[in-house]
C-alpha cells in the first residue's frame, strides 16, 4: 500500500493545482474526503483520519464551471471559503521583469551559466507581449533565451521567432 498525498498532508497543508480539470468520479471522492475529514487507502480496509488545510487553484473561475455543470457546486462551496484571485501576467506589466530576473538566476544556477540581464530590446519586448501562458510561458522563455545566450545579456536573437515578432505577426491583442 502506497502512502497518497492527503496521508503525506496530515496534519499540514496540500495544495491543489487545475482543480477545475478534475473529472467528475475524482470530484465526488474529492468532495467526500473534504466532507468526511478522513480516507481510505486504495486496496486497504481501515479510515485514515485527515487534518489536511486545502489550497485549490485554478486557471478558470470556478464559478463559472460550476455553472455549465463542468465542476460540482457543492465542491465549489467547501473550496470558497477564501479566494485570493491573482490577476493574468498580462494585467500586472510591472511584474514582467522582476519575475523574469528571478527566473534568470534559477536559470543561471541550473545552467551554470553567468547571464548578468536583458538588452533593454528585451525588455520592452517582454513588457509588450501578451503572455498567454502567464509565469510558465515567461520561465520557458527565460530558460531558453540564457540557454541559447553567449555574452552577458540576453539579446532579442535568443528569443523565440513567435515572441520577438509578436506585433509584426499581427495576433490579436486582448
């Protein structure tokens, strides 16, 4: 019998990520756990007891699925206790390039490379685009512009075509 995460949990904190993308049989063994504060191994014969606070996070409302039906409204209510909603990169343009420098150096230390910044081309590239893909999009970006990066800074050659041509490439802009 293998130990799940809600049993690693006890006691602590587990958080849940694309919780609006759980399918209906996960919702309702989901919503039985929160409801009934305990659980039961797969293949095993006794409860576990559960003191598990739940973090949920999603990239869609969860209001608005739950009313097309895709999300039960009953979990809804045992999540919605306290909602923190984080705005879209797109919305917080004063966070593009501190979130970028961060991932700069996790990416510098992985990479053992010594990238000192961005060219300030980049810069207002990166401050310009849409951002589709929020924080992972910008990570990706990151990595692979240092990866591919020779000198000090990161220059818009390093970029991918997509990103350093979005305008040019006339995408709508939401």
């Amino acid at each position: 019998q293998k130990i799940g995460s809600f049993e690693v949990a006890n006691e602590g904190t587990i958080f849940l990520d694309e919780i609006g993308n759980l399918s209906y049989d996960i919702q309702v063994s989901l919503l039985r756990v929160v409801q009934e504060r305990k659980m039961r191994r797969v293949g095993g014969n006794k409860d576990i007891e559960l003191d598990v606070r739940i973090i949920v996070a999603s990239n869609e409302r969860l209001w608005d699925i739950t009313r097309t039906g895709k999300f039960r409204e009953d979990l809804y209510h045992r999540f919605n206790e306290f909602s923190i909603e984080v705005p879209s990169l797109r919305e917080r343009k004063g966070d593009i390039m501190l979130f970028a420098n961060h991932f700069l150096q996790l990416t510098n230390a992985e990479l053992g490379k010594n990238v000192k910044g961005f060219s300030k081309e980049v810069e207002d590239i990166f401050n310009n685009y849409v951002w589709y893909g929020n924080l992972r999009e910008l990570k990706n970006v990151v990595k692979r512009a240092t990866l591919l990066t020779d000198g000090d800074y990161v220059e818009s050659k390093s970029l991918p075509f997509e990103i350093s041509n979005f305008h040019r490439l006339q995408f709508d802009n939401p």
